[in-house]
C-alpha cells in the first residue's frame, strides 16, 4: 500500500512551507560610584588629597524579590480543525521600564487543540516582581490539520505546515498588565486558534496561512481541584518515567508533538490517601513505563496533585488519543485520528486503523454522575460512532500492510464540542441544553460515510446535560442564541447525542476562510 492511502480511500495530504527566524539582544549598563569629601575635626580631606584612608566599598543592591511563576497552555477553539502543533522556542515578558525577562528557559512542544477548554503545565521558573505589560512568543515549527469529505467521495485529512514561523506572525496580547508578586502564581497562554490559522480549502489544498495569536493572563493557583480557570487539570494524560524513592510521588512525560514524536514536557505527580485509583489497586501497582489518565490541581513548583489516576491498560505499549473517523461492525474495523500519541511505536501522520474483535470496552471513570443521568450512558461495540473521542491502547501500531492494530482497550473520553443553543429544558436534576453543531463538526461531517453499520438520527444536534457539579465558566448565565463550548462525555443513546457535560465556556465563530 503506498503511503497518503488507507484501505478506507482516507487521504493524506501535507503541504509544507519554510520561514526565517528572528533574532534579539540585551544590553547591560555599568554604575561608577561617586567621589565624596569627608570632614573631620575641621580637616577636610578631598578626593585629591594626598592623605589616604579606608578604600570606598561599592554599594550592593539587595537582591530582587522573584515569585516562582508556572506556565500553562490553554487554547479557545471551535470544532474547525483537528490537530494544531506548536513547537514554542522562547517566551519573555517585558516590564513596563522595558526590561526583558525570559520565562521559557528551554524549547518544548505541544498540541493545542486537545486543550481546547482545559491546562496542561508547561514550565515553572522564577520571575522577578514587577509589572509586565508586553510578551513575545518565539515559535519554530507549527502545522495544524482539517478533514473533510467531499461529495462522492472519502476523507481528506489535509496538513499545513511552516518550517519556521516569523516572529512577526506571532502576537501576544495582555488583557491587563500582569503584575508578578507574592511567592507563586500562574500565567495562562491561551491559543486563539480561529485567529491563528486560515486556508482557501479544506479538501483541495490553496493558500494557507499560520499566525498564531496567544493572550496571556495571571491566575491565582489552588492547592485544591478547580476548574481549568484556577490550575486544575482534567484527563491530562503522560507516560511514567521513574518513581520517587521516598515518597508516592512519580514522574510523567506528557505527549509531544504528534507528527514526529517528540519529547513533552515532564510534569512531576503527587498523590495522597484521598487519591482515587482506577483500573490498578494503589501506587505499589505503578511502575515506569505505565501510561496514565488522571485528574488534580497544579501546584506552586508546577507539579500535579493528583485527585484521580486511571491506568486503561496495564501491560499497554502503545497509547493514542483522538476523535474515531470511521467505524463499521461488519468487519469490525475503527479509524481513528490520532491526536496524541506515546509508546513503542512511532506514530506517523494521518489516520490509525484498528481492529476491535475482542477489544474491552470502557468509559472514562472521570464522571461520578453516570448513574444519576436521565438516559443510560452507554458505550459499546454497538453505540459506538465517528466523532467521538477515544483513547486506545494497542501492543502494536500497524502503518502499513493488509491487516490492522488489534485494539486493547477502547475508552471513551472526554471532549470539547462548540455549538449554539436552540433549546433549553430540564430532566431531573439536569439542565439539558439543546444544541446545534456547524457542518464542519466531525459528528455531522462523518455521519454521511458508506459502509457503516451505526448511523445517528440527527448527527448535526446534540444533547448536553449539565446539574451542579457543571462548572460554567461564561456571565451571565447560558441562554438561547448562545454559541458555547461544552466539556464532557459523548454518548450514542438510540441514535441521539447526549454529553454529560463538566465545563461550559464561551464558543467560537468559524474560521475565516
């Protein structure tokens, strides 16, 4: 099989352009201190006197106050574009007497769509206290990709690519001057990706452009679980690397760049007797090598106290997450696009196909609510449908060839959706919100496909359920007309889309295009 191709007819399309690089300096400037005259017992001693005396000592600042300051990436996106990768070079603020200051001490990459709504940690460093009212972003290489489906015809999965991205298409804005003070807090990049990347056409390739577009805020870091607006993290998923010796704390490496690879930022894990475990008994069940889910709040030294950790698969190798492009029963085969990546296998761009014969079937345990909910949640081999997301375990990846990965474990997990309220009613203890979704939303987008054993009613609407424990992020409260972004649980019930819903944030209009 030649590479681009699938058995499924998806194709894979890279187009590719290279960009200069940009370049910065500092100065540093020298105090001499000044001659002074002394006098004693009306003898006056001048500078130019022959006379000498105790040599001038230099007068030594005291150190500037610094604050330890943890960096986190979040993005603002709607359903437009699948994968977004970011290679960050260098970060700096700058204050308002305009001295620089360097805040990413070293390179590191990420994915930005699957924080759409949420934090991932970055790096921690100290930051002397002062008022900042000015960053800039140094970005290397960025790609982002769309699907589409043309008429009569299969998926494209179509990427956009610079080598190097010019400084000056990068912009960092400053909602309000970030005033760096105290012993810790946090600082939010948050991609706005609908201003970060435009293109003629999804399916047939054109002009493209990346310009990604951050905004830079300051949030107050809680010991405790918060929502993604105050440190906490929600399914943030990392490879163990090495286990503390004298604690129960360990290490994590997180997901890196997905095209290539790469190494992610290493996050170190905390956990405590509150600590819920699922899928191993306790901590003595960990060991390196491990691939976790797991949920907390980012702490003052950037580390992660963990309320929940999920193991899907203990012996597992290889792990992927991302949204399911095409399932059938019939044979039963998965495709999947695979966001993120870690394990033996290198992953390479495009889709992963899978197959699910004998594969176990799991929902995320980061919901406690599932009983209470109105519908029965339910995810099987049956219920299963493009769209929604997954995260698969597999003792092989399988890129080439007449056969496909075998499946693990499938589990489903949590995503973001932006959609516009047209209904609002309640069932229960739930507020259901009736939303409807763009075209080029993966549910309705892959709805449409040949061969496919589980079709949705209405692919183009889905039901989101939300009660008190739904964080909703957005003033004044949501209402009809509303475009929003809804974080949970996608569910197949008969047919119909139902979420149960943990976030509500402000949506986002489409692309430019």
């Amino acid at each position: 099989m030649p590479p681009g191709s699938s058995p499924l007819g998806i194709v894979v399309k890279r187009t590719t352009g290279h960009r200069g690089c940009c370049e910065f300096e500092r100065r540093a400037a020298l105090a001499r201190p000044a001659c002074q005259a002394l006098a004693i017992a009306g003898l006056i001693t001048g500078c130019g006197s022959g006379e000498s005396g105790p040599a001038p000592q230099p007068v030594i600042p005291p150190p500037a106050a610094v604050t330890a300051v943890t960096m986190v990436l979040t993005s603002t996106a709607n359903d437009q574009l699948t994968e977004f990768d970011i290679e960050f070079e260098g970060m700096s603020l700058t204050s308002a007497s305009g001295k620089k200051v360097t805040v990413l001490p070293q390179a590191r990459q990420s994915e930005m769509i699957h924080v759409n709504g949420a934090m991932e940690p970055l790096a921690t460093t100290t930051v002397p206290q002062d008022v900042y009212t000015a960053a800039t972003v140094t970005v290397g290489g960025a790609q982002f990709m769309c699907i589409a489906h043309p008429p009569n015809a299969g998926l494209t999965i179509s990427t956009f690519a610079y080598g190097q991205t010019p400084t000056t298409d990068v912009t960092v804005t400053l909602p309000s001057p970030i005033v760096v003070s105290g012993e810790t807090m946090g600082l939010a990049l948050n991609m706005q990706v609908s201003h970060s990347a435009s293109y003629t056409s999804c399916a047939a390739g054109g002009s493209y452009a990346i310009t990604p577009a951050f905004s830079l805020s300051a949030f107050a870091l809680s010991s405790q679980r918060a929502p993604s607006a105050n440190g906490g993290v929600a399914a943030l998923d990392g490879e163990v690397t090495a286990l503390d010796s004298a604690s129960t704390g360990f290490q994590i490496s997180l997901p890196g760049w997905g095209l290539v690879g790469l190494p992610g930022t290493s996050v170190h894990v905390t956990t405590a007797k509150a600590t819920i475990w699922q899928g191993i008994a306790a901590f003595t069940d960990l060991h390196a090598g491990m691939f976790v889910d797991l949920d907390g709040a980012i702490q003052a030294d950037g580390s992660i106290a963990a309320t929940r950790i999920a193991v899907a698969d203990p012996a597992a190798v290889n792990v992927e997450r991302g949204p399911l492009l095409f399932v059938s029963n019939a044979v039963p085969i998965l495709v999947m696009y695979p966001r993120q990546a870690q394990g033996m296998d290198p992953r390479l761009l495009g889709d992963e196909q899978f197959s699910f014969n004998g594969s176990t079937f799991l929902v995320s345990g980061q919901f406690s609510n599932l009983p209470t909910l109105p519908f029965t949640p339910s995810f099987t081999a049956e219920t299963m449908v493009p769209g929604q997301a997954v995260y698969v375990s597999s003792p092989a990846f399988v890129h080439y060839g007449p056969y496909s990965a075998l499946a693990t474990t499938i589990t489903l997990a949590a995503q973001t959706i932006n959609g516009t309220v047209f209904g609002l009613t309640s069932s229960g203890d739930f507020t259901v919100y009736s939303v409807s979704l763009a075209s080029y939303d993966l549910f309705p987008l892959l709805a449409t496909q040949a061969g496919q054993t589980t079709l949705l009613t209405n692919p183009g609407v889905i039901e989101v359920y939300a009660d008190t424990n739904t964080v909703v992020l957005t003033s004044p409260a949501p209402a009809l007309g509303d475009t929003l972004r809804f974080y949970g649980l996608v569910f197949n019930d008969h047919g119909t889309l139902r979420m149960d819903c943990a976030q509500i944030s402000a949506g986002v209009n489409a692309l430019s295009q």
